[in-house]
C-alpha cells in the first residue's frame, strides 16, 4: 500500500489552512481513536477564514500507510459474526428498501450507463451493485488483499494511487465514496479523478457533514472524527471551495443520517482510550440501535436534513465547462 504525503507546503506548518494559508485555531483537543484503540492523542483545528477543519498532529505517510495495513478494512477482521451478517444483510432485496428509507451512502441505488470506476473499492461490494444498476465497473484498491477479493468476483481492479492511473478510456462516472476525508491532498484527488472523466461526467462524493447535528449533539464522541484516518472535515460550503480549486461544480447536494452512523455514535459514549470498540462490531446491538434510531430517534431529527445538518453529506458534482478540454 502507498500512502502519498502531505502537500510539502502544509506538512510542517500546523496552523495553517490547506486552502488559503491562513491561521487555524484548535476547536476540540484530547481525541483519540475509539474503533480500534490505536494509542494517540489529536486534536482538530479549524481556518479562521473559511472553516475548513483538520487533524492535528497530521500522521506521517509512513505511519498511515502501517494503520491502514494493520486496521483498516480487510487488514483483518474476517468471517466473523458481524462480517457474516453484514455481508447477509446487503445481499438481500430487504436491503435496497432499506436505503430508500434510511439514505444511500455508497450509491448502491443510482443507476445508469457507462463507464465508472470506483475509488478505494475495498472488496468490491459496491462494484456488485453498480454493475446490477447498469455501468461497465471498474475499481480502484491500494490494499492488494482487498483488490484479490474482489478480482475473485470477476471485477478489473487496479492497485495504485490515481494519479498512477491511464485508462485506456475515460469513465462517465467517478465514486468517492468516504474516500475524500482521508485524501492527504483533496484537491489533487479531484484533480486526478477530473483527468479520467470524459466530458459530461460526474463524481459522486459521499462523507461526514462536520456541520451535522450529531456532531453538535454527541461532541468528542461523534462517530466521525475516527482519528488517525479521517485528516479533513468538509462541510457543505468547504466541500464547495474544495471542488472549485478542483474545477468542478456541484450539481446536487444533499444531506441525511443514515442509522447506522446515529447507532455508531452511540456505541462511542462507551468507548475507552487504548481499547477497540466492541460495542461497535456487535451485530445484535448495532442491528437494535439501527432499528431504535430509524424507528424513533431520527424522525425527530428529520428537518436537519433539509437545513444540511444531517451527519452524511452527498455531492454530484461536474468539470466546470471551461475546464473541459
């Protein structure tokens, strides 16, 4: 696995923004990773000028590139209870209905034609639903066991950053789908994932909405600050500025909260420094919290999604037509 650095002019300066270079000050201190127990201390700091938020101490590429290898995804947890039932449950017809109720983080529900490539694929999951909803599929994965599973289901994946990527034609559709926040350089990714677009196309973002009521509700105990991994914090206008410096130009953008990130949350207020979250990979409380938060809880909070205060934001964004070449 590869993990790019830092931009050279913000790698050692930690005060200062990533878009414009002004002064950041810190907003939350003292968090630490409640998923997997991985020993350190961050804390996120935000532009006095346009409200982007970040991580601060930023880890090192080195250091990401062993976390990700160590933790994240298929660097381990496997055939367990909550694997088996998850990977159930999404092969079900009952789960379509249930991201028209709940909310479609991944896409698994758009369709189309063409071709598109999914970004950090992981064991192609997602590939299997967009090629159901009609696209030729490709993916994208730099963790090799994940790539080999989901070549196994009969899917081209490629192992390298993107901007090591050459086609041999453009896609009509890239997906980054809770992929952004953990880009070292945002921007650069969406430039990247702009070169492989034919004209007309679009990519599909999909990330935490630092300006959720949930965050605001659960503090340092939002599910989605998940530290070491999660470097940036977009809400919808900072996402905006990051796509212009890309070239693009949103085309819809919506906010909810699926159940499932509202359930996480509420596993964190159990969580203890140093120890991975049990409560989190539990398929049984999970599943009863999903349940209790869609049925109960989340009608409450319904509005916020109309005021982009839902705890997921989605962005289908455009190459602005100048840029088009």
């Amino acid at each position: 696995m590869k993990i790019h650095q830092y931009p050279e002019r913000y790698g050692s300066t930690p005060r200062l923004c990533y878009l414009y270079g002004h002064d950041c000050q810190p907003v939350l201190s003292g968090l630490y990773d409640d998923r997997f127990g991985i020993p350190g201390d961050y804390n996120i700091l935000r532009c006095r000028c346009c409200s982007l938020e970040q991580i601060w101490p930023r880890p090192s590429a080195e250091k990401l590139e062993e976390l990700y290898e160590r933790n994240y995804n298929w660097g381990g947890e496997h055939n367990t209870a909550y694997t088996r039932i998850r990977e159930r449950f999404v092969s079900l017809a009952l789960y379509r209905l249930w991201l028209e109720w709940d909310g479609d983080v991944c896409f698994h529900l758009r369709r189309g034609a063409g071709r598109l490539l999914d970004v950090g694929c992981n064991e192609g999951r997602g590939l299997v639903f967009y090629t159901q909803n009609g696209f030729q599929v490709e993916g994208l994965e730099i963790n090799e066991r994940a790539a080999a599973v989901a070549r196994r289901k009969g899917f081209t994946v490629h192992t390298m950053p993107l901007q090591e990527l050459s086609p041999g034609e453009p896609y009509g559709v890239v997906v980054l789908s809770n992929v952004l926040e953990h880009a070292p350089d945002p921007v650069a990714m969406l430039r990247e994932a702009r070169r492989v677009l034919r004209p007309g196309g679009e990519v599909w973002i999909s990330c935490p909405n630092s300006s959720s009521r949930l965050r605001r509700i659960f503090g340092r105990h939002w599910v989605q600050w998940h530290v070491p991994f999660h470097l940036w914090h977009f809400s919808p206008q900072t996402l905006r500025e990051v796509l212009a410096r890309a070239d693009f130009q949103p085309v819809e953008v919506q906010t909810f909260t699926p159940a499932l990130w509202l359930a996480a949350s509420v596993c964190n207020l159990f969580s203890r420094r140093g120890q991975a979250n049990r409560w989190m990979r539990s398929a049984p409380v999970m599943a009863g919290l999903m349940l209790l938060s869609r049925g109960f809880f989340l009608p409450l909070l319904a509005r916020t999604n109309g005021e982009t205060a839902g705890d997921c934001l989605t962005v289908i964004a455009r190459p602005k037509p100048e840029t088009l070449s």
